[in-house]
C-alpha cells in the first residue's frame, strides 16, 4: 500500500486533543472493511471511515486505533500470503508508526488488549466491521444506537470536527481546486447533442487526472428538479438547461461540493436568466450572513426570504414575502435546507445524525422544507459549510393535497408555465467561516451569468 501524504504533526494534536475530551477514557476507532461488488475479490473502491482518517490519516482496510491517554496505538492486519502478488508490497509496521505517529501492532494482538475492558466506540457504517467491534468489545454495537459511553466519545469527536485545523483547511483547499476544474472542464465540454455522461466523464476526468476522485455520486442533469438524480442518458437539446452538483475527494479524503447550472446551449433564455439571477442573489445573501456567531437556521432563511421575495416580483407567488415564508409556500420551490457541514464527508459527520448537525437542545421542524435543514449550529471559525439555494418545479410537489393546502390560492400557475424552460436550478459553494466573516472556498468556478455564459462551450 502506498502511503498517502499525512500530516503526523496534526494527527498527534489531534489524538491528543480527542483524548484530553475524554478524560483518558478509552476509545477504539474503526478503518471499516472493503465491500464486495459482487463477489469478494471485486471489492468496491475502499474508502476508510472518516473519523479513523481524522486520526490516522491512512485508508488502512481492517485497521483499528485505540486511544489510551496519552498513548495511541493503530492494529492492522497482517497481510495474506499473497497479497503482495496482487497488490503490491504493504508498508512495514515501521513506515507507518512513523506516519501515522504512534505505535503500531498486529490486529492479532487486539482482543487480548481489549478483554474484559470497558472502551468506547462509534459504529461502524459497514456491518461486517460492526460484528467485530461487538466481538472486540463483548456488547452489542449498533449504528443509530449509542451507548453512554460512545455517546461521549460522539460528542467529543464532533466538537473536535466541528472546527477545522490548518490541515483540515489545507484539504479543503484542495478539494475546492480540484472541484472548480470538474467544472470548469465540464461548462467547456457542453455541447447540444452530446448526453450527461460525456459531461460527467470530463468533470471526473478532470479529477482523476489530479489524483482525486468524487466525494459522492456526481449528478449531472438536465433534470435538476430531481434533487438526487444518478441517470446519465438524457441528450442535452437546445434550451436545456444543465445542473451539475459534482465534489472532488482529495488523496486525504477531503470534500468538496459544489452546483453550478448551465444552458446547454451557451445562453440563457429571458425566463432562465430572471430565475438563475434570483437563486444566484440568494446565494449571494446567504453567504453576506456567514459569521461568527450567526446561527445557520438563520442563514436558511435569509435564503429563503430572498427566494419568496424573487418569486413573487416575478409573479409567481402571491401574497407577503414574510408570511410565504413563515408558511412554508416557498418551500414548494425551494424543498431542502441551504447547505450542510462539509470536511471529510461531504455531509460531513452525518453517520452520527443529527446529533453532529444539531446543537444541543435544537431538533429539527416538521415543516415542510425546513424539516430537510442538515444543520442549525451557531457558526464559529474554522466551520466550513455549504450553500446552496435553489429552485425546482417538482410535479409531485405542486399536486400534493396537503401542500396544496398550504398553498392555497398563493401559487400563480399561469406565470409559472411561462418558466417551463427551468426545472431546476441550483447554484452551490464551500464557504469557510473565518474570524470576520467567510470565505468562499470555490470562488474561482464561475457563477453569474455573463462568466456562465462564457465558459460554457469552451467561450
């Protein structure tokens, strides 16, 4: 295996920061096994859990990290005969104490070391490697379900997340790089007649080409009211308009993510220049309000605000600004929270639920729209955080009884089918919180429509 580039300096910190929240405590954190394809010498592209990447710094398949004080200790397992013949030579216990920092042993040696003790744990994604931490630890480990104990190591894990380091920045950095060339590669391969995958094949060629791959599944779309669409088939037609929402994943596991939305052809209609200016403006106000201090339900709905505003001077909406909002009427256009954390995952600590988006004391509404908010923290420095607004005309939403009901008389569907040119629209950054205000990460991918308009079609 080769060594990834790891910072050991701020792995220790780490490790000893994550430790002292505990008080010493114990805590064994897992890598997480390869999952087979379709049998088990395909395997899927391994990708280890994010919290051993935070501590660790290297994708190691099986390995565990038990925190003990002061001490660490990473227990990987011992490769097979001839896995050197097919992957190649694996770095010596030595090459990775040495990068990683800490003592290294065989996994062999773990349950012995872990027998009869009492050691905190967060669950595993895949349910093989949950298996073993219930064996390891002799009680049940469940994902969803903590225990008093893992619950603390949890919370200490997001409070120490929550808050990036310089090297955490130095690889979000990175991964907004390698995002803004997905897009720009992909705004300059647009063509009317080609199909959504040459598009995601430039913006991921673009990637790999850097050494990076996608920190999700790319959706690249010409139905972008599809908020989660993973088809690639559909022919890109004049007027169309293109959404790509595509983050890079850098060697280290660092996220981006970002949406921009095209047309296809290189030139926005008069109805999708309005409606890409209204979201783009909502983009714009939500990011004015990153601070420190600034709860994000609040930076929600500054989005918000500006969406129902925009739609109603363009006459799709009737009423009060205010009150659509306080009403959820705009939420028929715009359905999903303004944005989520991001660091090593692009929801970044989402495996944990809300008890990682959530502070203390706060749950999610039932209303809809703001039910599907990821994130209702107050802002501090170092947080990194996504934006996202944007507008879709979702069949299913608009002939919904029940949001019909919400609607009331409000929607004006005669204006609306003037814009039947934009299904979706999305424009999305990375926006880092500093100690004055933000910084937009991905400031260098295009955005409002005259530099859209240029890079599309290679200008």
């Amino acid at each position: 295996m080769l060594l990834p580039r790891i910072d050991t300096a701020a792995l220790v910190a780490r490790r000893a920061r994550l430790s002292k929240a505990l008080e010493g405590a114990p805590a064994l954190i897992a890598a997480g096994a390869p999952s087979p394809r379709n049998y088990r010498a395909n395997p899927w592209p391994y990708r280890a859990a994010s919290h051993f990447l935070y501590l660790a710094g290297a994708p190691i398949p099986g390995a565990f990290l038990l925190l003990e004080g002061d001490a660490a200790t990473l227990f990987v397992e011992t490769p097979d005969d001839d896995d050197e013949l097919w992957h190649g030579p694996s770095a010596s216990l030595a090459d990775l104490a040495a990068a990683v920092g800490c003592a290294v042993r065989d996994a062999s040696d773990l349950p012995r070391v872990l027998a009869g003790r009492r050691v905190a744990t967060l669950p595993a994604i895949d349910a093989p490697t949950r298996e073993r931490q219930s064996d390891l630890l002799g009680r049940p480990v469940r994902y969803g379900a903590l225990a008093e104990d893992d619950a603390a190591l949890a919370d200490a894990m997001i409070a120490l997340r929550l808050v990036h380091d310089e090297a955490a920045i130095r690889g979000l950095r990175e991964a907004a790089d390698g995002t803004a060339a997905a897009h720009l590669a992909g705004m300059r391969a647009t063509r009317v007649g080609l199909r959504e995958h040459a598009i995601r094949g430039a913006m991921e060629s673009a990637l790999l080409t850097r050494g990076m791959g996608t920190s999700y599944q790319s959706i690249v779309t010409v139905h972008g009211e599809v908020l989660h669409n993973h088809g690639y088939g559909h022919e890109l037609r004049e007027g169309d308009l293109l959404l790509a929402d595509v983050g890079a994943e850098t060697e280290g596991g660092w996220a981006g993510d970002v949406t921009r939305t095209w047309p296809v052809s290189g030139r926005f209609s008069e109805t999708q220049r309005s409606m890409y200016e209204l979201v783009l403006t909502a983009n714009r106000a939500a990011i004015e309000k990153v601070a420190p201090g600034v709860r994000y339900r609040d930076v929600h709905l500054a989005s918000c605000h500006v969406i129902a505003r925009g739609l109603v001077d363009l006459g799709v909406l009737r009423g009060d600004p205010e009150e659509l909002v306080a009403d959820g009427v705009h939420a028929l256009f715009f359905p999903h929270g303004v944005g989520h954390l991001i660091g090593l995952d692009v929801h970044d600590m989402e495996d944990l639920g809300d008890r990682a988006g959530y502070a203390p004391g706060r749950t999610r509404s039932s209303q809809f729209g703001l039910s599907y908010l990821r994130l209702d923290r107050d802002l501090a420095p170092g947080m990194a955080v996504t934006i996202e607004p944007g507008f879709y005309v979702v069949p299913a939403i608009l002939r919904d009884p029940k949001l019909k009901a919400i609607a009331r008389d409000r929607i004006d569907h005669a204006t609306l089918e003037r814009f039947a040119d934009v299904r979706g629209i999305r424009v999305e950054d990375d926006v880092l919180v500093t100690a004055t205000g933000a910084e937009v990460l991905t400031s260098a991918i295009p955005k409002t429509v005259r530099d859209v308009e240029h890079a599309v079609g290679g200008g």
